[in-house]
C-alpha cells in the first residue's frame, strides 16, 4: 500500500517559488502597463500578493491550471490593493495583468 501523494499530484510550491513567481507576475504586468512604478511601491506590492497567495494556497493549487480562474481571483482579491498602492487605474491593471499572466 503506498502513502503519501499520488504520482500525477504535484506537491505544493515552496514559499520561494511562490515569491518567485508573484514577482515574474507583477514585473510582466509592470511592463505591459507601460507607466513607471517605483521599485519600493513593486517590492510592497509583491509582499501583499505573496501573502494573499499564502492565504489561498490550497485553493490556488486546485485550480493551477485554470488561468481563467486564477487571473478572476487575483482581480477579486488582489488588484484593488495594488492599484491603490501604484495609484493607477484598477481596469488597466487587471487587464495588464491578464495580459501577463494569460488569463
């Protein structure tokens, strides 16, 4: 009898790969939003998404595979905060980051 997970289940990231990736994710929306952010205002926007991925870990990793899913989460839950923090408009961002993110 075997334990643990089974072999087509992957294992949850590891908190640097989720800093990682958070991070590829807002550069990329940065770029396509095509207006300056300052590097501190990134570096605290990057803070506040990793801890709200941490805080929806499980959910998240359900539905890795739905980018749909996952880019209408991160619109919901992270993209008011960050707009307000980079003061730009929260429509730009969210389809910025759906044009990064591929959702």
């Amino acid at each position: 009898m075997r334990t643990g997970q089974p072999k087509h289940e992957a294992p949850l990231p590891s908190l640097r790969s989720i800093r990682r990736a958070c991070g590829v994710e807002l550069y990329r929306t940065v770029k396509r939003l095509r207006q300056y952010v300052p590097a501190e205002l990134v570096k605290q926007a990057e803070e506040q998404y990793v801890k709200k991925v941490v805080a929806n870990l499980l959910w998240i990793h359900e539905n890795r595979s739905d980018r749909k899913k996952l880019a209408d989460w991160w619109e919901k839950e992270v993209c008011g905060e960050i707009a307000e923090l980079w003061s730009v408009d929260s429509d730009s961002l969210a389809s910025a980051f759906r044009s990064a993110f591929g959702g």
